[in-house]
C-alpha cells in the first residue's frame, strides 16, 4: 500500500514550491464558494427578510419578491460572466499574478459595498454583488490556467481540481457560518457571512506578490530565463538539464501557437474538427451548470424549507460537507482514468437523482416522512457525483 502511495505521479511529481503555489492560488476558489454560498443561506433568514424584503399581507410576513430573489442570483451571474470575459485579456496583458492581485482588490471593493448596505437597501447588496462576482469571473478561468501551466503534464488534472476542492471549503465555511446565524435576532445573522468574504481576498492580496508567475505566460513575452528560474524553483529537485528542455518544449510550442494563430480567426473555432472542440469545452461547462448546481447552490436553502425539511440549515451543511468530502477523489482518478468516464456515469447518476428529487417531491403527500428522507437522499447522492465527477 505505502508503494502503491508512493509510485502515484502526485506524489512523485509534487514538490514544496509547487504545492505552495497550488494551494495558495487556489484560495481564490474559497472566496468563489463564500460568495455564491452566503446567499442561499441569507435568503431564508428572517432576519434579512425582515431588513431587505418587503411586507406580504397575505402571509402577515416579510419577504423577498421572487423577482428579486430571480435578480439577484441572474445579476451576479452575469457579472460571472462579465469577469470570465476579461480574464483572458487582463491574463495576457498583466500575467497571471497580476491579475490575480487586480482580482483581489475588486472582490474587496464588492464586498465592501456589500457589508455597508443598510436595512431597505437590496439593490445596493446586489451592486456590491456585482463587483465581487465581476473578480471572481475573472479568477474562476486564471487560476485553473496557472496551475496547469505551473503544474506538470503527470499530474495537471490532480493541481486543476485544488481550485474545486478549495471552493468547496468556502462553500462549507459559509453554510455552517448561515447554521451557526440564522436564528439571531440583528443584523449580524447576515452581516457576519458577508464581512468573512474578506478574508480570503485580503490574505491574497498580502502574500500574492510572492507567487511566481506562470513559466508559459514568460515564454510567451520572450523572457525564456525568467522562466527557467520559476520551473527550477516549481521542479526543486530535478535536475537542471531536464527543466531546460521542458523550457525549450514550452518555447517550441508557443512558437507553433503563433504560427497558427496568424493564419486563423475566430470564425475558425466554428469550422470542422475545430466546431467539435468548441462544443465540447462550452457544452461542459453549461451542462455542468445546467444540471442543477447553480438551482441548488442559489436556492438550497429555500429549496429545503419548501419541500418540508426541519433543519434546514443543517442538512445544507451537511450537503456540502459530502461535496467537499467527495472532491478529494479526483485528485487521485483525473490523471489515472481520464475525463470522459466519470463525466458520462456521473451525469447518469445526476440524472437519476433529480428524477427521484422531482418526482417525490411533485407527487407525495407533503406530510409523507418516507418521500421527504427520499428525496434528501437523493440531494446527497447528487452533491456527491456532482463533486467527483463534473465539478472536479
């Protein structure tokens, strides 16, 4: 057993520096998690109905207009967006440390904004959303780029998924952070989770400069030296002629991207063998999303309460904590079995389970014990293939 540990790639190929590097870049998926986590939590606080929502006659409470609940989980989607946009341009432009410093001080501006928002003022809270999502677009591509581009080819898949693994903290952070809160009568039941996003962007932005930048981002501005150093450091061990010829491999192969690049254009990624590529890299990613990851992660809360669970707060602690519990399996498969197959049975199983979580839920008694701990059942099982499947 212990050689079997020991012969993995990502022990052998691992090193100090480079697992530093790699968990610390990640941090910036723990910011991601808190942010898109805090909110399904907030939603069903009383207290933050009370402060930012509106009275019902009809129910003699307060709450929040599905139109607004419906705006503020769409406005900072598109600020996602936004941010996924830029990340490319800024990465090119500025390198990836640097933009990832950029990164850091916007999440603070948004959160800032976010945390000084006075009961009545909801559409502050979702301009300071906006900002603090607009950063988190921007580092949910860069980051997973730097690694891979720090990382070696052995072990890409295992460094790629510390960014999941990393975000699934957060998110944990942020649901037992809801749990511990909820039930507080003042403005501290929300306020707390919001200001706990500063952490991590101002942990990123005192230590950020000391990460190095990405070995391929040198090459590609024709600083081959700096980049030697950088490999030297991340590959401490190995010896100097064989990191050489990895910078000439990187040096040859930014050359044959060039080449490529003069004679293409966009219109390209949608003509023949390349059509096929681009639809594989977008649909991944929508199906990732549209299999009920952005519903769950924005509405989990409130989900729960409807279909009738007691202890609402808690079972989306412990939702996430198998999340983040089954995103360790990655790093051991990625590199070993591939994408494809867990991709296809995870999506399978994904399916499965919705159907159960639909089904039960739309046709059982809404007293029925047995279709509730059924359709909950359900949710774990989903969260766990969701995790060590598609996330990851």
């Amino acid at each position: 057993m212990k050689q079997h540990f020991r012969d993995m790639d990502l022990v052998k190929e691992m090193t100090l520096p480079l697992f530093a590097v790699s968990a610390y870049s990640s941090l910036f998926g723990a910011s991601f998690g808190i942010d898109h986590n805090y909110w399904n939590g907030v939603l069903g606080m009383t207290k933050f109905k009370q402060d930012f929502g509106v009275w019902d006659p009809a129910t003699s409470t307060y709450i929040i207009p599905s139109t607004w609940i419906s705006a503020g989980s769409g406005l900072p989607s598109a600020g996602l967006a936004i941010g996924a946009l830029l990340s490319g341009l800024f990465g090119n432009r500025l390198g990836r440390v640097r933009t990832f410093l950029v990164a850091a001080t916007t999440s603070i501006v948004g959160i800032v904004i976010q945390a000084a928002s006075l009961p009545g003022h909801y559409w502050q809270l979702m301009a300071g959303r906006i900002v603090t999502t607009v950063a988190l677009g921007v580092v949910c591509n860069a980051v997973p780029a730097y690694q891979a581009e720090c990382a070696p080819a052995a072990i890409r898949g295992a460094l790629v998924n510390a960014y999941q693994c990393w975000l699934l903290v957060g998110a944990l952070m942020a649901n037992t952070a809801n749990w511990g809160t909820y039930a507080w009568d003042s403005q501290w039941a929300y306020r707390l989770v919001i200001v706990l996003q500063l952490v991590v962007p101002v942990v990123l932005l005192v230590g950020g400069a000391w990460l190095p930048e990405s070995p391929r981002w040198l090459v590609g501005k024709e600083r081959e030296e700096e980049a030697l150093e950088v490999l030297l450091l991340l590959r401490r061990g190995t010896a100097r002629e064989v990191v050489e010829e990895e910078v000439r491999v990187l040096v040859a192969a930014e050359k044959e991207q060039r080449r490529h690049l003069q004679a293409a254009s966009w219109a390209d990624c949608f003509r023949g063998a390349n059509l096929r590529r681009t639809l594989i890299v977008a649909g991944v990613q929508c199906f990732q999303a549209g299999q009920g990851n952005s519903y769950i992660t924005n509405y989990g809360v409130v989900f729960l309460q409807a279909i009738g669970v007691q202890n609402t707060y808690q079972t989306q602690v412990l939702l996430i904590f198998t999340t983040t519990i089954s995103s360790v399996f990655p790093f051991y498969f990625a590199d070993r079995i591939g994408r494809r197959l867990p991709l296809i049975f995870g999506a399978v199983v994904m399916g499965v389970c919705m159907y159960v979580v639909a089904g039960v839920t739309g046709y059982a008694p809404a007293d029925d014990g047995a279709a509730l701990k059924a359709a909950t059942a359900a949710l774990f099982v989903w969260q766990f293939f969701l995790s060590s499947c598609w996330s990851s």
